[in-house]
C-alpha cells in the first residue's frame, strides 16, 4: 500500500510537470507554427532557435508590475484567474496516460485515478471553468471586461449541449462513462469486441466535439471573449503580470488536456496499430503506447493552431446560429441514428 501511494504521488508530479511544460512550450510552438505558415522566422533570440522563450515570457511576467485597479472587487479579482488555472489543471486526473507498469511484480496504472463517471467530470470541471473568466470579467468593473465574459459564458453555454449530446451518443455506443474502460475497448485483440477506433463509429460525433472543443477553449474562430478588435482584451483587459499568466497560461492547459480528451475517446488513446504484436515486454509495450498518446495530442494541438492562422474568426451572431441551428441539430440527429443502428444490430 505504501507504494502504491508512493508511485500515484510520484506520478502525479509527473503529470503536474508535464502539463505545465506543454503548456509553456505551447505558446512557443504557436509563435512557430504562426511563423512559418506567414513565412516568418518567429521567436530565435532566446537560446537557440528561440527554444527559451517560454522561460523567457515567464519571467516578464513575474516581473511585470502588479496592478489591481481600485474599482475592482479586489478579492474576486484574483480569485478569477486561480480559478481559472485550477480547473484547467484538475481535468487531467482522469485521462489514461498510458496503459500498466510492472514494477518488482507489481502492476501499476498509469492514470491517477479512474473513476466510473470521468467523462461527466471532465464536463464538471470544464464548466466551473467558466466561472474564473465570468468572475474576473465581472470583477474588474470594466465594460469591455463584463462584455466579454458575458460572451464567454454565452458561448459555453450554447456549445457545451452540443458536446453533451455529442457525448450521448458516444455514452449509448460504448456503454461506459470511464475513460479507462473506453480506452480499453479500442484496444482491439482477443477479450475485445472493438476493432476501431471510435472515430470510425462516431464520426459525425467527433466532428462535433472537436467544433465545440474550439468554442470552449476560445480559440480562433470562437476566440469572441477576448476579440481584441472590438473588446480591447476582453475579460482579461485589466490584469497584468501573473494574473494575466494565469488566464493566457489556462488556455493553453485547457488545450492540452483537449487534445488528450479527443485522443482517448475517438482516436484510441495510447493504443496504436499492432502493439500487441510486437513480441516485446509489456512495460516496453507501455511507454511506447503512451509516446503515441502524446504524438497524437501534438497533432490535435498542432490543428488547433494551424486552424488559428488559417480561418478567421466569426461575428458573434454567426458564432450563436452555428451553436443553436448547426451543431445542435446535428448532435440530435446523431443521437437518433446512434440508437437506430443500434436497434438495427439488435435484429
């Protein structure tokens, strides 16, 4: 037992550590990606080929000065970004980041924790989420700041029933709400009646998703809450330093644990093609799989950005009838079908 608590608490710093050095060098990498699809250098004075930039950004923001305006309700207005950052970290608890280790004959998870409801955490936790932007917004006793964070809770609330409907159908097809046990499913080989990925059973499902995914981390096109255009910064317009970190830094996390949320649920978390095949020993079997997992958020960060620089962002009223009339439909009709099919194979 005593290992045990040993090896999760070992891991979780792990996991601490990694999300906050993706999440760093997210922000590097989305100047780079930026940077080459205009034909830029983009950052390369911070260390080679710019590589300590983050650490660089960091310490502006450490360094910067702190400035609380005096209209502000002071105690929310840092408890907004805290929030923010909290939750943005407490949603990976529940991802599969990699299959089992055997240490001295003990069998270890390489998941913090699975509990039998993981995907309605990850839902819980996403939208306590948007208190941090509504209060800092609120907070700050600024116009452009309460406009944005009007918009921010808008756009959660419009998109999220489309994700949870998206969710529904993907609930009726595996019949488990742990992403433990979806990940296992998707393993295929003997024991296992799945021998696809989900992407392939639930593609309208992962399309929207994905969409929804864009909207509740407010990226480009569905950065509205923040559209520097029209709301100078929106909710974050007056916090600097840190506290401005906080919000800049969650987005990137909430990214992150996205693109590992996709992964796990559509795209087979750390199983890949022939990995029981390979003859090799199970922990070597492990640490491959995970490598694929993470190859696989990189992608789906990579699309995220990439989509950032490519579409441009849409008017607020394209961006509710999108949610409402669009996505809201669709994931109503895939629900139906999702049942259909499944009565149909029942027969």
């Amino acid at each position: 037992m005593e290992s045990f608590f040993l090896f999760k608490s070992l891991f979780v710093l792990v996991i601490f550590a990694i999300t906050l050095a993706v999440g760093a060098y997210s922000t590097y990498a989305e100047r780079k990606v930026a940077a080459f699809l205009q034909d830029r250098i983009g950052p390369d004075r911070a260390g080679p080929f710019g590589i300590l930039q983050p650490l660089a950004d960091g310490l502006k923001f450490i360094m910067k000065e702190e400035i609380i305006p005096d209209v502000s309700n002071k105690f929310l207005f840092v408890l907004g970004p805290c929030i923010a950052m909290l939750t943005a970290l407490m949603a990976g608890v529940v991802v599969p980041w990699g299959h089992t280790l055997v240490i001295d004959g003990t069998e270890y998870s390489l998941q913090i924790t699975d509990i039998n409801i993981g995907i309605l955490y990850i839902f819980g936790v996403v939208s306590i989420g948007v208190y941090g932007i509504m209060i800092g917004g609120w907070a700050s006793n600024n116009k452009f700041s309460l406009l944005g964070a009007i918009r921010a809770s808008a756009q959660m609330i419009s998109y999220e029933i489309a994700m949870g409907l998206s969710i529904i159908a993907f609930v009726m097809m595996t019949g488990t709400l742990s992403l433990g046990e979806i990940t296992t499913m998707q393993a295929g080989g003997a024991g296992s009646h799945w021998n696809f990925w989900n992407v392939v059973y639930q593609p309208l499902g992962f399309v929207i998703f994905l969409t929804c995914a864009f909207a509740e981390c407010n990226r480009t096109p569905f950065d509205l809450p923040e559209c520097e255009t029209e709301l100078v910064g929106g909710y974050h317009t007056e916090y600097s330093s840190m506290k401005l970190g906080f919000y800049l830094f969650a987005e990137y996390i909430n990214m992150f644990i996205s693109s590992a949320v996709i992964s796990t649920l559509y795209f087979g978390g750390y199983n890949f093609p022939f990995m029981n095949d390979l003859g090799l020993s199970h922990n070597t079997v492990t640490v491959l799989g995970s490598l694929a997992l993470f190859a696989k958020i990189i992608f789906f960060i990579f699309f995220f950005m990439w989509i950032r620089w490519t579409v441009p962002r849409f008017r607020y009223d394209q961006l509710m009838n999108l949610g409402w009339k669009g996505l809201l439909p669709l994931s109503i009709a895939n629900v139906l079908i999702t049942g259909l099919v499944m009565i149909w194979k029942e027969f």
